[in-house]
C-alpha cells in the first residue's frame, strides 16, 4: 500500500537494485513482481527527479575542495542514476523490464537497446571501475566506508602508483572523467527532451 499510494520517485531508484536474499520460492517471485510493479509505474516526474536528487547530493558533497568519488560531481553517483533512471524512462518501449543488480550489465543493455551510444557505454564502465578502485583504496586505507581525498595529497600518489598513473596522469584522468560523465548525464537529463539524440 505505501508503494502505490505514499512513495516518492527517489525510492523507485532504491528499490531498482533490490535484491530478495531469504524465504520460500514462491513469496520470493511473489515480492519481485510486485517490487517491479512498483519500480516501473508512475514514472512521469522520474526525469526530475533524479536531477533533484543529484543537486541535493551535489549541495551536500561539494563543499569542500576534497573530491568525493561517489557523490560528487561527476562521480560513482552519476553513473548509476544514469543508468537506473534511462531504466525506468525507457522500459515501456522494451519488451522485457531493464534489470541488472550491477550498474556495467545495466550499461551493457542499455547498449544493446539502442538507448546509449557504445562509445558512451565503454567510457561509463571503464570510469566506473576507475571509480571503484580509488574508492575500494580508501576504505581499504582506513577500514570503513570513505569517498573523499584531496587531489593534492600524498595519498592521491599513492592511488596514482597503485592504479598505474603518474601523479599528474592520474589528476587528468580524474578531471576528464568527472566533466564527461556529468556532461553526458546533462545531456539525458538536463537538456530538452527535442536536443537528446534518442527517441
């Protein structure tokens, strides 16, 4: 009943990747179906949304001069409302609901469905497991979650030596990859419906 009746479109995003761990087969397949139901109605202000969402991220995240690799500009964040929100647009053109638990298969199928280009796809994947790996040094570094450095300190030579960049290859990289992927989101989300090149 909350589902239908009182939920907001951001929980649509939380529930996108849900996954049901424990109990009988057929509760199992019975909860799915109804959380699919869920997940791909109502889906008229989901455009918004998101962009709302991210903002309030962005308000929060980027206060500092610290890069937040997940929720701030151009980060982890980005890449997955991407790719759940082309989801949920998208799925009442596709025969079969846009599911994948893992964001690269998300990106794949939106690939193989014509919604994003494949030189988009190979760059968000690619970006997202560069993401990944500073984010995994930096829990790894200090043994709970962590999403935040600074591009000038000594543990940012340290991410360079251990993903194979230079000091400076890797602040490039970095740069590059955070003003691509909020570009290419703009142009799904931000820019009118008329200039996006998908139909």
């Amino acid at each position: 009943n909350y589902f239908f009746k009182f939920a907001r479109p951001w929980e649509k995003l939380a529930y996108f990747r849900s996954r049901i761990i424990l109990g009988p087969l057929s509760k199992k397949r019975e909860l799915e179906n109804l959380i699919n139901q869920f997940v791909f109605s109502s889906l008229d202000d989901i455009r918004k949304e998101i962009v709302k969402l991210k903002n309030l991220l962005l308000e929060y995240k980027e206060k500092t001069n610290l890069i937040n690799i997940k929720e701030g500009l151009g980060g982890i964040r980005y890449i997955e409302f991407l790719a759940q929100g082309l989801s949920l647009i998208f799925h009442p053109k596709i025969k079969e609901p846009l599911i994948a638990q893992k964001t690269p298969k998300l990106l794949e199928l939106l690939n193989f469905y014509g919604i994003i280009l494949k030189e988009e796809k190979d760059f968000l994947i690619e970006t997202y497991y560069f993401y990944r790996d500073i984010e995994h040094f930096l829990q790894i570094k200090e043994f709970k979650p962590r999403y935040s450095f600074h591009p000038e300190s000594e543990e940012s030579c340290i991410f360079a030596k251990l993903l194979g960049y230079t000091l400076d290859s890797f602040r490039k990289k970095l740069e590059i990859s955070r003003k691509k992927v909020k570009e290419i989101f703009e142009r799904y989300f931000e820019e009118k419906q008329e200039n996006i090149y998908f139909s």
